[in-house]
C-alpha cells in the first residue's frame, strides 16, 4: 500500500488529504450547530402558522422542524430553510 502512495503525483496526495480535511470539518461544523429555527421559535407564535395552533412541539434531533399543535394533536411543521440549505 505505501508503494502505491509513493508513485502518486505529489499535488494528487495534497489534494486528496485536502478534501478529507474540508469534508471532515464541514461535518463538524454543522453537526455542532444549533438549528437556526432554534432562534425564531420563541419570537413568532403558533397561530402566526395556523390559527387554531396552540404551542410548538420541541425541535426534532433528527430534522430541524417543529411540530404545530393544537392540545396534543399535531397540525403541521415548521421550519426555516437556512437549516436546510445555505441561504
């Protein structure tokens, strides 16, 4: 294996150790994050999205959404697009 590695073209072995390092710290990064809709919660009420709405579930861990209620029931999802995509 370090054979192989030796007759690879310097600037090749460079730029396959840079991409480890950028994709590693790209995942890094948004696994440390706090989800942007995290912030806009407690700024705009339920009803804003459903006028029955009465509260907000908690943010998912998995998917940055949270759940609409209505009592217990839950009537839709909210989200911000910035977690999702870079806006």
């Amino acid at each position: 294996m370090k054979q192989h590695l030796k007759s690879l073209p310097p600037f090749l072995l460079l730029s396959i150790l840079v991409m480890a390092l950028v994709l590693n710290a790209s995942n890094a990064f948004a696994q440390a994050s706090r989800p942007v809709l995290e912030k806009f919660l407690p700024k705009v009420e339920a009803q804003f999205f459903a006028s029955e709405a009465t509260a907000y579930g908690a943010i998912q861990n998995d998917v940055p959404v949270a759940p609409i209620l209505n009592g217990d029931e839950i009537i839709g999802y909210t989200f911000i697009t910035s977690d999702f995509v870079g806006t």
